[in-house]
C-alpha cells in the first residue's frame, strides 16, 4: 500500500472545527477552494474504486464503489459480506442478503447526498485546513437538519482527475455521532457504467422485486 496522504486528514476532518484566522486571505482562499471542489464534482461523470471502510469499533470491510451521476451509486462489498448499498438518483437501498432485509431512504437524507447532489456542497459546504497544500478537505453539513449527518470530503490535487483534483475518501458521521471513513484506491474516471450497475435483486419473501 501507498504512504498515506496527509495521515490525519480523515481524522482532522471528522473532529471539532479547527480555530482559522478570519482574514480576507484566508477567506478567499477557502471560496477558491470550495469553488475548486464543486467543479471537481460537478466534472465526475462516472467513478470506479476500490474502497476500505472502517466503522468507528475498527472493523474494516473492502469492495469496489462504482459512481454515475446524477446520483448513482454502488458499494458492492468483499466476498463473504451478504451487503450490498445502491443508490438509484433518488434513494439508497441498503439490502442484507443474509437475513433478507431491504432498507431504503431519500439520497438527500445521507450525508452521501453532498457527494452526490452538488447543490448540497454550495449551501452547506466548508472548507477545513489539512496543513498540506496538496490536499483539500470540504466538511459539509445542513445546520437545520443534523439529522442528516455530516460529511467530510478528501480530495488530492491531480492533475489527471476530474477539475484537477481526485477523490481521495471521506469520513460520515450520522446523527448518533456513528462514524465511518472511507479510503479510495485504483480511481477510475470517465469510464463506461451501465444503468444495469446499480439494480439489484430483493431477498424478501413473495418474489418482490422492487430493485430490478
């Protein structure tokens, strides 16, 4: 595995707000970069990746994300882990094959929606220093709906991504103060995804198959 970008950077992101000068340098350069950022997403057509999710006990699960925008996406875990998390453009389904179980609730609803819905990252977004210049971090979160959770978004300047800077994780923290981080690697822009990615079959009872 590669060194690690910025060590701290998930976990600065994830804590209290560090104390920032407000001077009109600063202040302007944390507009310049927000406005870096939103083009960044706002340019991702389609992503693939690996990822390595860790939950807040330490446990580490692997598996491949797949992105297409508007609002698609997929979290397609490691052999042996019967989860599998799809969003349509509208909904995250989240379906546990080994007891049979269908969650679902609207993308705007998940701190995921700011990665996914842009306009979610022009409201509410707020860039939180890392210390290194290579690296950006956007912490966003709707103040008049906690309940929503809170994401904090890594992105590294590369010149070969989407805008200029590459989707390096991110760290969600929900309204129990659960958080989960997650790492990218093998990022993959701009190549074909069909629609067919993110269905999935339903494990209930009675043939139901509300995903396709």
């Amino acid at each position: 595995m590669k060194r690690m970008i910025a060590p701290l950077a998930l976990a600065l992101a994830a804590t209290a707000p560090l104390v920032i000068a407000t001077s009109s340098a600063v202040a302007q350069q944390d507009q310049s970069d927000l406005a870096k950022v939103d083009a960044a997403i706002r340019a991702l057509t389609t992503l693939t990746a690996d990822f390595s999710q860790t939950d807040r006990n330490g446990q580490t699960l692997t598996g491949q994300l797949t992105i297409k925008q508007p609002g698609k996406v997929r979290f397609q875990y490691q052999k042996g882990i019967p989860l599998l998390i799809v969003g349509d453009g509208k909904a995250l389904t989240m379906i546990d094959y080994e007891v049979r179980q269908v969650q679902r609730w609207p993308i705007g609803n998940s701190p995921l929606g700011a990665l996914l819905d842009p306009t979610k990252l022009s409201k509410y977004g707020k860039m939180v220093q890392t210390g290194d210049p290579s690296i950006l971090s956007v912490q966003v979160r709707d103040p008049k709906r906690p309940e929503y959770g809170t994401i904090s978004m890594i992105f590294k300047k590369d010149a070969a991504s989407p805008a200029g800077l590459q989707l390096y994780g991110w760290v969600a923290l929900d309204a129990q103060n659960n958080r989960t981080s997650v790492r990218l690697t093998n990022q993959r822009y701009g190549v074909p995804v069909a629609d067919s990615a993110f269905r999935w079959t339903d494990p209930r009872p009675k043939g139901r198959s509300a995903g396709g």
